[in-house]
C-alpha cells in the first residue's frame, strides 16, 4: 500500500511546516516584537541587544522547548505501547515526582545558591532516577517486569514523592517554598548551554533508538503474548523502551521542571489523525511535541507581558481543552 | 515434523504435565481434546514457550524448541488463538503483521515480496474484500480469517490453532474449519488444533489425542479416540456415539440427566 506511505510523508511534511511557522513566531515575538527580514539582519549583523536577545534567550529557549516537547512526547508514546494503555504518561511512573522531591530537597539544603543552575537540575535528575530504578526492582519477579503491577507502583511512588514533597515544604521557609513551587512549575528559563545540549542530544539519540524497536513496538499493540508468537523479544523490548522512556523524562524534568499533559496530549491527538502505526506516531509525536512546547513557551511569555507566566500552566489549560474538543469530535470511543 | 517426548511443564505442584509425548507428522491435521483442566492449554503454552518446559523435549523439525531464536520460531510455527486482539487497524496491515518475523532491525516498510505475500493469503482465506477495511469493522468469524492469513505469512512449517471456533457459529465455525482442512490439503501445511467440540474435532482431524489430568488418555484416528467409554470416562459424563452416515465418523450426541432418568433401561449403544 503505497498511498500510505505517501500519506505519512505529507503528515511529516506538514508538521515540519508547523515547526518552522512556530520557530518563526516564537523568534518574532516577546517584549519587542521582530519581523523576518529584522531577524535576519540582526543575526547577520551578530551584535546589538537585540542580537542578544535573539542569541541568548529567544533561540536557546526554543532549542530546548523543542527537545525537552520531543523527548517528553516521546517517551509518552513509548510508554502508552509499552503500557497498552493510552493513558499512561511519563509523569505516571512517578518520575517527575522522584524529581520534584529531588530538587525539593537541594533547595531546603541550600544547593541551590552559587552554581546552583547545574545542582539543581542534577538533583532532580538524581531523584528521578532513583525513582526509576524503585519503580522498576519493585516491579521485577523471576527477572520479568510485571508491566500492571509496575504501574500501579508508580502511581503510589508518584504520591508517595508528592507527600515528601508536601511535607518538606511545611516545614521550611517561605522563600524555599517559592522555590520549590516555581521549580515545580516548571520554565524553559535557563541560560545553561551545557543544559540545552544534553536535552537535545539525547532526546534525538532517544528518538534513533527507539525507532529500532519499532516493529516490536507495534507488535505489542497485539498484546505481550501475541507480539511474542510473531517473534518479538518482549522483555527486552519492554526493557530497553522503559529506560528510554524514563531517561527522556527525567532529564527533561530535571532540566525545565515538571511540564505537565505533553506526553500525554501530543501522542493522543496525533493518534486521532494518524492512526496507530508507531512507524509514524514516533518521529509525528517527536515533532508535535516540540511544536507543542514552543507555542505553549510563547503563549506563557507573552500573555501577561512583561512577566512570564509558568509554562507548566499554559500546557495543562491549552492541552486539556484542545483535547476535550478533539476527543468529542473524532470517531475514537 | 513435531516430536514431543517425555513433556513435563506447568506452573506450580498442583498441576503439570506428566511426560506427554506426542508426534505430529509431516501434513497431518492432528486435534488435541480434552476436558477444561486437562492440560491442553499448558500444552499448547509449552509449545509457544509461555511456561518453561520442566523436563523432556520439543523438536520442531528436529532442532530443540528451547534453543530457537523467537524469530526463528516464529518463521517455522505459527499461532492462532480463540480470540483475536482487534483495534482499529486496516485488515492489510493486520496480516502484514505476519511479515515481523522477516524484519530486519531498522526496516520500517514492507518489501515488495510482503505485500505479495499478504495478497495471496487474504485471497485464499476470503478476506481480500475486506483488506481497507478496520479490523474492529469485522465479525469475530471473519477476524479469525484474517488471524489464519496472518499466520499464513509467516510461511511455517506448523500452525497452532488453540479453539480458533469456540466463539464462532456453527455457519463460522464449519468456514474456518474448513479452510484450515483446505489448507492441510492442498498446501500440505502441518496443522495441530485444540478443539473442545468432540464432533468437529472428529469431522476434521486425521489423527487425535485426548488429554486427561495432565497426560494423554488416549491417541489415535478419531474412531478409535471417540469411544464412548473414553469419552464417558475422561468427561465423567454419559454420551451416545454413531457414526456419522456421510462421513462415517463418529458422531457424539448428549443426553440431559431427565431423559437419562427416563430411559435408564434403554441400551445406549
């Protein structure tokens, strides 16, 4: 059936048109707005605030906007195949929670001052890990990971984590309670490019390996015993996709904070449109996530100018309405 | 083809296999009865490497089924079960599926050969029609066509049919029975089923076994298996047998306990 392959080439196509209008407004808009050919003469020109502007805020944000929309997508759509169920989210298996708790505690313990911008995020992402690796060796037996129970687990690590969370900040000061909720809030603010790269590379890496398990992956729709009867290794597969998955997450968690319903949002309505192929629903909810983020960014930069509103905000209340709508709109019960 | 000998395998202590052996020819259509509990579905799990295997052995094609890659296996036996997992997928690209085992890591699209494949099953199983069709738009007798042409694709030596009937009508039933008896004939295609219905399995297999407590009561052609007193005994139940006058195999009738009561003093065989 080639038409569909064409299809899926247009559907791709069509989404990388998206990107570039989104990098392209996002680049334009803000606290002084830019047109095209300004852009481009300010970064032909490569100095002025507004080369800063451009160089060390706008473009480091959508780089990282669209990693961190990307991996968080991905590892969603990883996980709802995994999972066979489209309701799951990397935010179920309780990693940002490990992370929030994380970052929680280096601020109480005061990490956060000097180089802070780094400890932060590596606290994070040390907590997130740990909740990782829990979730994982509580769900294992006979070396098999028992896929409902493990969920049911992070689900409890998740809440468990939120407590800690709660708790720590009832008990510490005012200052360290703004912290931490505007961490949990999550921003796409930081100037760290060490930070941006990481996020960015592996997201992509992420990306590549994941597409070596797709046909596993879609197998998997058929459930663990029939993916197995086509020839799939599905404790590897299951595996491999989980840490995947789990790595995307905690590193985008640790670096931009806990940015909500991406991974959920993005991979479900890109399934109303194109179907449950993996083939395509990786690299489509790779992009759609990105592009996702980007706007979401732009929307929180810009709504209550100059100041900036959470990202984690905008992405709950634009996702769950556009997902609302579609839902009672499409023919999927 | 299949050699199953001395099989022990099961879950816990309460209940195994107790060294089964069982052949399977090349090109025979072999049907595996038994009451639930019995021990076929363990079997047939032992067969797909769903449990571990505890002692004895399985060769498929004189290789040891423990020491295939799964895509190996999957390339030489193929499996159809009682209910196929559906959800809104294009028939094509459900019997495509069947390709899997082919694919190499990084190969994301079908080769010309695939869809090739996918064709010429879907035509000799009935399903072409329905090809752009949703498999969720589809009656649970024609998923189970489209189940069979997918494990078609695979090309193996065997297909395992585990009660691919037991939720179809009697017009279904006979339809899927009788293109698996089609394929057995004319593609020369091993074919081992468990069936529960005593008639069909009867009607359709050349060679039986009937499983009880975990071992095999009984095996052989289906006039010998079918004996009412085997039957009576491994399904503590009582029946009437006779043969069938077109086919002349035997026919298994049930009587309910009030006509028994009734004539209780009646020969019944």
């Amino acid at each position: 059936m080639k038409g569909r392959y064409i299809h899926w080439f247009y559907y791709i196509l069509a989404l990388l048109i998206v990107l570039l209008l989104s990098i392209w407004l996002s680049v334009s808009y803000g606290e002084i707005n830019l047109s095209l050919v300004e852009i481009i003469q300010i970064l032909k020109s490569k100095s002025g605030i507004e080369y800063t502007i451009l160089n060390k805020i706008r473009i480091p944000r959508i780089l990282l906007g669209f990693a961190v929309g990307g991996a968080l997508s991905l590892s969603g759509v990883l996980l709802q195949g995994v999972y066979r169920n489209p309701l799951v989210e990397p935010y179920t298996l309780g990693i940002s929670g490990g992370a929030s708790l994380g970052v929680a505690l280096a601020i109480i313990f005061g990490l956060s001052t000097g180089i802070g911008s780094v400890l932060l995020p590596i606290s994070g992402f040390i907590g997130a890990a740990m909740t990782i690796f829990l979730v994982y060796f509580l769900s294992l037996r006979n070396n098999y990971v028992n896929i409902s129970k493990m969920l049911l687990i992070g689900v409890m690590v998740s809440f468990i984590a939120s407590s800690a969370v709660m708790f720590l900040m009832s008990t510490t000061t005012t200052e360290n309670v703004h912290s931490i909720v505007f961490w949990i809030m999550g921003s796409l603010d930081t100037s760290n490019v060490l930070l941006i790269r990481i996020v960015l590379i592996t997201s992509l890496i992420g990306l590549v390996i994941s597409y070596l398990y797709v046909n596993p992956l879609n197998a998997l729709r058929l459930g663990e015993a029939k993916a197995k009867h086509l020839g799939v290794n599905t404790h590897v597969t299951i595996r491999v996709l989980f840490i995947i998955a789990s790595l995307l997450t905690g590193i985008s968690v640790s670096v931009v904070g806990v940015i909500g319903f991406v991974g959920l949002i993005v991979p479900h309505l890109l399934r109303i449109f194109i179907g449950s192929d993996y083939r395509i629903l990786l690299i489509a909810s790779f992009l759609g996530g990105g592009i996702f983020i980007i706007l979401c960014d732009l929307v929180a930069r810009t709504l209550i100018a100059p100041n900036e509103l959470p990202i984690g905000v905008i992405t709950g209340i634009i996702g769950g309405v556009i997902f609302i709508i579609a839902l009672s709109k499409s023919k999927i019960h | 083809m299949l050699k199953i000998s001395k099989l022990i395998s099961g879950y816990s202590d309460k209940f195994r296999l107790k060294e089964i052996s069982l052949h399977v020819n090349k090109g025979s259509l072999t049907g595996i009865v038994g009451p639930n509990g019995s021990g076929k579905t363990t079997l047939f799990r032992s067969l797909t490497s769903e449990i571990n295997i505890l002692g004895g052995e399985i060769l498929l094609e004189g290789r040891d089924i423990k020491k295939l890659t799964s895509k190996e296996k999957a390339q030489k036996l193929a499996i159809v079960t009682q209910n196929t997992e559906v959800f809104d997928i294009p028939v094509e690209d459900f019997v495509l599926m069947g390709r899997l085992p082919y694919k190499k890591p990084f190969q994301l699209f079908e080769k010309v050969k695939d869809y090739a494949l996918a064709n010429k099953f879907m035509k000799l199983t009935g399903v072409y029609k329905y090809k752009a069709k949703l498999m969720t738009e589809l009656s649970g007798g024609e998923q189970q066509l489209v189940a069979i042409a997918r494990a078609l694709c695979q090309e193996p030596e065997l297909l395992l049919l585990d009660e691919p009937t037991s939720h179809l009508d009697i017009s279904h039933q006979l339809k899927v029975l009788n293109l698996i008896q089609k394929l057995n004939n004319d593609l020369g295609l091993t074919v081992l089923i468990i069936i529960h219905d005593l008639n069909l399995a009867s009607e359709y297999c050349d060679y039986m076994a009937m499983m009880h407590k975990g071992s095999i009561f009984k095996k052989g052609l289906p006039e010998e298996v079918l004996d009412y007193k085997n039957i009576e005994f491994v399904y503590d139940t009582v029946v009437i047998t006779q043969i069938n006058p077109l086919s002349k195999k035997p026919a298994i009738f049930l009587v309910s306990d009030k006509v028994l009561k009734k004539n209780s003093s009646e020969p019944r065989h």
